[in-house]
C-alpha cells in the first residue's frame, strides 16, 4: 500500500496551535495544551488517510524544522524525525516528535536510529520484524534485549521454574520498534492501565467549539462565492475584510476594569467634540453599550447639541446635585442614570452634556470632576471624555490625570496641529511623559481634497511624539455642524473611526 497523493503540511505556530494546510485549504488545530495540540493533529491527519483509504505522508515544519510524519487510517503512525532537515535541504538535528511527551524519543544521535526511520518511512508500521522471531536469533546483536525474553516466555512447558513465571508480563513485548508507538498502542495500554487514561476537562471541551471555526467571508468575490454554493464552497476572507474582522477583535477585546479616554486640544474647532463623538458610536456598537461621552468643559460645550435628541435637558451640573444618590448602592441605579445621560440608541452610547444654561455661574472643577469620575466608572466600561480650551482649568488638569489613555486630535491645518504640538510640549513640562508617549494622534482632514505634503509632515512630527497617527477623511455628513447622524457616514469614515477605535484599544 503506498501513501496518498497529496501531501499536507503541518505547521506547529504555538505550543498551543497549529496549520494543516491541504489542497490549498489550511485547517487551524487549537488546543490548551502542547501535549492535547498534537494528539489532535495526529488525528486530523488519521482523517485524511481514512478517507483516502491509504496512508498519508505530511510535511511538519516547526520553526525553520521539517521532517516526514506518515499516518495510517487506523492511526498508527511514522515520524522520521532523523530526516529533519532545514529549509535549505541541510540535515537538522531531531526535533521533538509530534507523539505523546511520555512515549519514546526518536534522535538521530541513536547508532540504530537513521536505518530503522529511514526503513520505517517506506514500510508500513504492522512490520515490527523481531517481536515474532526473538527464539530462533537469540545469539544475535541485541542480546542485552532478547536474552530476558528468550525462551522462558513464549514456551512455559517446563514448570520447574515458577520464579520465572513473573516474567511474563514485559514478554509480550511490542518494544523491538519503540520509534513506531502511536495513538492506537497508546489507546491500548491506556485500556490496560487506566491510570495512563487521558480525561478530557471542561477545557478541552469549550476549546473543542472552536477547532473547526473558520472565519466566513461576507464582502468581495469571498462573499458572493460562499452565497451563491449556500456555503459548500467558503473561501477566507480577503485581506480588506480579514484586517476589518482584525480590528473590531482589538476593540471587543476584554477589560479588566473601567477605563477613561480624554480628548485633547486647546484650540477650538479642532475637531475634538466629533471626534469624541464618533469615538463613542464605533466603541457603543462594536462592544455592545456601556460607553459614555463626557463634556468635561468647565462652563458649556456643544456635545450635547451635536448628539441625538433626548426628553431632557439636564446635564453634568444637574447629575453633580444630586450625585449621592448614586454612592449608596441600595438607591443607585442604572435607570436613575437615565434621566441625567442622554442615550444614543442606534449607536449604544450615552452622552452626558456640560451646562448649557447661559445664565448660569457654575463651573466644574477638579474636585467635581473627580466625584463624578469616581461614580460614573461603577456603571460604564469606558468614559470617553470631551475637553474645553483652557488648559489651565483645573477640570481640565483632572482629567488628563484619570486618563488612562489620551488622544490628541487635530485637523490638517498648521494652526490647529501647531496647537496640538504646544498641548503635548506643556504636558511633558507637567510631568505627563508617559501618558504622551502612550496617545494615539488624530489627523482629520478639513476638505475632500487636503493638503498632503502638510499631512505627510504633520503624520512625520507627531509620529516621534506620539505612539501612533491615524487619519480620518473628511465626510460631508458632518459638516452642518448638527447633531451627527452615524447611518449617513460614508463607509469609508467608519472604516478610519475603527482603525482609530482599534489603536485605542490595544493600549487600554
């Protein structure tokens, strides 16, 4: 019987991963641990053979390693780790066998070792020579083996020697090839000694679900080909959909605790109240809710006037007065919240508004601002958090204080990114170093067609100052200067908010 005509390459990316790549399809193996990983690579590849009907021979490569692993459909299995080569062609040294970490070890530094592989990668594994001819050789090379099982085993006939007769046990020996153990010698010896007996956890359960999963392609030639089968036929995601999937798994991505994301610049209409805005919409609708953006100006800001309409009009001034509502936790309530914050259903944010009476004399200070920071991170994962123009407010210092992240915004004008650039000198002054080296920058174009050369060297400067620098086009959808209708952004707006989401996120 020979093996199957393709050959499948194995590829171990992890102690706890792995790609089987078959007939231009690659299947992604997971497991919680190294030893679980290859068994059921093991048994990926019996698969294969089992439905060819004939052995398979696949190529494992790990790291710059590769060596033969032939696998017969009733899972016994030849791995010839003395022909690892590099991917040069040069001969390697033997690399850790795919098989169980308690089963004997191929190494080429074996005198016997490269012979027998080399035999066994051509011959199949129910060939084990010397287990059924030990009597008639017994005076040949591996004495030291053969003599304890000699004739006292097989033929028990002279009953004088019941010292002997405990022997027996390791006579039936299927040592002479201990290089050939598979899963099926495994499973028996496991039947024998339920000790060895692998179980299975909870883990490797759950793990279980995903094994098979494979992302399906909804967009591009991907998507219309998997539509039109009805999923017979289900390609990979192309590259632009694959890096969308990417960056909305960094913006889902777990937190261990609230954290607060303050919008920098002190130059009015840099953008930093849409940018707030729009911020809050991508994080609300990739992770479900749980968002707040913040007007944290000390007298009033436009946040509240550019969000979705609401049945009130309270605002951060309001919920201050009667914030000890919500320390107590048996009076405290996430509906209570609801009459101060304004919900922006469609995108699963809410807004809390600065003051928006204009003959008002009250100001939020650093020690206001610290007690509804306090109270408001017990009910949302992230705070997203619009500041006004004065740097030198004290609710402003606060507030770049609580940031566990900063995001410094800016048009691609000289004078707004001039602005940003004197914002990031003075805070490195106030002791921020590390809190700047950390902030992602915002470039926002101010019309269909910016100036490049100045984008290109305003991405060059806050690139040296900054841990990152996304772009975001301009979209006529936000230019009346109105309440944001997210539904009307063009795809191409909330491709570049993701991006930005995304960066933001891998830092929290």
């Amino acid at each position: 019987m020979g093996t199957a005509t393709f050959e499948p390459t194995v590829h171990f990316t992890s102690t706890t991963a792995a790609e089987i790549h078959v007939r231009g399809e690659v299947d992604e193996v997971f497991a919680s641990t190294e030893q679980t990983l290859r068994h059921r690579v093991i048994e990926a590849i019996r698969q294969l053979a089992a439905s060819a009907g004939e052995p398979v021979t696949a190529m494992v490569v790990q790291g710059d390693v590769r060596w033969p692993l032939i696998v017969h459909p009733d899972g016994t299995f030849i791995e010839a780790t003395a022909l690892a080569e590099t991917e040069d062609g040069e001969p390697a040294s033997a690399p850790r066998a795919v098989r169980d970490a308690g089963e004997a070890d191929v190494r080429s530094t074996d005198a016997a070792a490269p012979a027998s592989v080399v035999e066994s990668a051509t011959v199949p594994a129910s060939e084990p020579a010397p287990a059924s001819e030990p009597a008639p050789a017994p005076a040949s090379a591996p004495a030291p083996e053969t003599a304890p099982v000699a004739a006292p085993a097989p033929i028990p006939a002279p009953s004088p020697q019941p010292e002997p007769s405990p022997q027996p046990a390791p006579s039936p020996q299927p040592e002479p090839a201990p290089m050939l153990r598979s899963d099926a010698t495994r499973r028996e010896s496991a039947l024998r000694d339920p000790a060895q007996r692998a179980r299975p956890t909870v883990e490797d359960l759950l793990n279980s679900r995903t094994d098979r999963a494979k992302p399906r392609a909804t967009e591009g030639w991907q998507g219309a080909v998997r539509r039109a089968t009805g999923g017979a036929i289900s390609p990979r995601p192309g590259k632009a959909e694959q890096s969308r999937l990417d960056r909305e798994r960094a913006v889902q991505r777990r937190l261990d605790g609230p954290r607060t994301i303050v919008i920098l610049n002190p130059k009015g209409g840099a953008h930093k109240t849409t940018s707030t805005l729009l911020l809050a919409a991508t994080f609300g609708t990739q992770r479900g809710g749980a968002t707040l953006a913040w007007d944290n100006n000390e007298t009033r800001g436009t946040l509240g006037w550019r969000a979705q309409n609401a049945p009130h009009h309270r605002t951060a001034v309001d919920l201050l007065e009667h914030l000890d509502q919500f320390t107590e936790p048996t009076q405290a309530s996430l509906a209570a919240l609801d009459t101060y914050v304004r919900t922006q259903v469609d995108a699963r944010f809410d807004v809390l508004a600065s003051d928006e009476d204009a003959a008002a004399s009250s100001t939020i200070d650093a020690a206001a601002f610290d007690r509804l920071h306090g109270v408001l991170s017990r009910y949302y994962r992230l705070l997203i958090v619009d500041t006004g123009n004065n740097m030198r407010a004290s609710n402003w210092v606060a507030a770049v204080a609580a940031a566990d992240q900063l995001v410094i915004v800016s048009t691609v004008r000289e004078d707004t990114a001039a602005s940003a650039a004197w914002l990031l000198d003075g805070l490195r002054e106030k002791g921020f170093d590390q809190k700047i080296d950390e902030a992602v920058t915002i470039l926002a174009a101010p019309s269909a067609k910016p100036d490049r050369k100045l984008a290109e060297r305003l991405e060059r400067h806050f690139a040296q100052v900054t841990a990152d620098v996304v772009h975001v086009p301009f979209d006529a959808a936000l230019v009346d200067g109105g309440p944001i209708d997210f539904e009307a952004l063009s795809p191409e707006t909330r491709d570049a908010w993701l991006s930005v989401a995304a960066s933001i996120a891998q830092r929290l």
